[in-house]
C-alpha cells in the first residue's frame, strides 16, 4: 500500500478528513484493482487531492483521490466535456468518489518556470479555449452572487469592519448588478495548475469549475506569481494583458476580480495575513484605477 505523504495529512484536520486520509491507501489499492493498474512512483499532492503515479496497460497515468467538497464535485463533468482539449485528459473516474484516472503530464513543468508575458499568453489562451457551454453544474456564479450580497456584509461585521466599508459596498453593488452568463468557467486556473504535455505542450489540470462568466476565472492569474508586481499599476497591466489575451471583457474582468479580491480578503484575514494584504492590494489597485 501507498504511504500517505504526511504533509498532506496535516492540510487536513476536522476528524472526518482524518478518517479519510486514514482510508486513502486502502482506497487506492481498490481502484488499482478495479482499473488494472500499476503503481509507478511515489504520492504527491496539491491542498486537497493525492495524485499516485500509475501505469495502465499501455501508457503512464495517475490516481487522483480528492477530499469530497464542493468545488471539486463537477471535475469530472469539465474534463469529460473538454475531452483532452486544452486540459488533462480523463481515462476513467468514480464521481461519487471523487476519484479520477488520468493522463500523467510532466509534474516538474508548470507556468511558473516561464517568464511571465509567455505563462500569460499561454494561461489566457486556455482560459479562452475551455470557456465552453456549460452543461448542468453543482454551482453556478448567478447563485454565488446572490449569496455574496448577505456574505460579504456579515463576514464584514463579524470580523470587526477591519475591511474598509466602501470595498464592501462596491463588491455588493456589483454583485447585485451581475447577470452571469451560463459558460463552464475554472475559478482556479493559475500558472502551477498548468503543466507541460506530450498531446499539447501545456494543459490545465485540477480545475474547479461552475456556470458562469469567463471573466470571473482571472484572479487566480494575478495571485499566483504576485511577487512580481511592482505597485498598483502592474497589477492591473496583468489583468488587462489576461483579458486581451483571453477576449474578455476588461470592465467585466475588472468587476469579478475585484468581487473576489474583497472576499478573499475576508476569508484570510483569520488565518493568513500575508494572503489577506495580497487580496487587499489586488483590490484596491482595481477600485483606485
């Protein structure tokens, strides 16, 4: 059986994700039966999902189990409508699970190795390509908007109003004036989700997807790779290449980004200062433009 990497047992830590990180390498030998595969390497891992190198009967692939959430439930839906077009292709998969067979791409080459106008033209490509029609989704960014316009001010009051009251108010008004369109979006598209393939040279991997607006997919692109912005100003050139690069529209882009700087720095000021004070700087580079 595969040894559970232990860096990854400690992301996970209410008592029901331990039981289930207790249960992995049996849930990976059941599926190594039932697929006929071979173990090939040792386990690695992102936040929420353990990815095991296998080999089919003809070709290298990898195991990837992932803590049940929500924004991992339609993964498989996205990857079997894309079907290997500009993302990692799917072999096979247990949905209710959460357990995936799929093609194994080159771990050790991700977006963050190219220099940044190529990672953004390659990134902004894709995101383009996968904007699809979306099918019938868990989640849809109409329903995550809504929802925003009670969230937003109650994590805002909870917290002690450490946000500043204009940045609530603009991020809710925005939501209230959104009329999302119904396009499989990835909320989680960045530069290491991106590796190189041998079918393509890059495809996009462990998306998180729902119906929605393309635009709402870009931050993502902004907070990875932030150390390399050098003030208000480069943060916003990023967003604007992104969406040339991806045909969006740049005040719509400017709007969901910003929505969802202001709930990300909501959502880290508990845990993460040093996240909390990037989404702030994200923000307020789009409100002060």
């Amino acid at each position: 059986m595969i040894s559970v990497p232990a860096t990854f047992a400690a992301q996970l830590r209410t008592a029901e994700q331990r039981r289930w990180v207790a249960a992995l390498p049996e849930l990976v030998e059941r599926y190594v039966r039932r697929w006929d595969l071979l173990l090939d390497g040792e386990p690695m891992h992102g936040y929420s999902g353990l990815v095991v190198p296998v080999r089919t009967a003809d070709r290298p692939a990898v195991l990837k189990l992932s803590w049940p959430h929500i924004e991992a439930r339609d993964e498989a839906v996205a990857l079997s409508i894309w079907r290997g077009a500009g993302a990692v292709e799917l072999l096979d998969h247990d949905e209710e699970q959460f357990v995936l067979l799929l093609e194994r791409l080159d771990a050790d080459r991700d977006l963050t190795c190219e220099p940044i106008d190529d990672a953004v033209t390659i990134a902004g490509g894709l995101l383009r390509r996968l904007a699809v029609p979306a099918p019938r989704l868990h989640r849809s960014l109409a329903e995550q908007a809504e929802r925003w316009c009670t969230e937003l001010p109650a994590e805002w009051a909870r917290l002690g109003n450490v946000v500043p009251a204009g940045m609530i108010d603009r991020a809710v008004g925005l939501c209230r004036d959104m009329r999302p369109a119904a396009l499989l979006v990835n909320e989680d598209l960045h530069y290491l989700n991106v590796l190189r393939g041998t079918r393509e040279p890059w495809l996009v991997i462990d998306p998180k997807v729902l119906a929605g607006d393309p635009e709402f997919g870009v931050i993502p692109l902004l907070r990875n790779r932030f150390q390399e912005f050098d003030g208000p100003a480069s943060i916003r050139r990023r967003l604007e290449a992104v969406a040339d690069v991806a045909e969006l529209n740049l005040e719509l882009t400017m709007a969901w980004t910003f929505i969802r700087a202001v709930d990300d720095w909501l959502y880290f000021l508990p845990e993460s200062s040093r996240d909390a004070a990037m989404a702030a700087e994200i923000a307020t580079a789009l409100l002060r433009r």
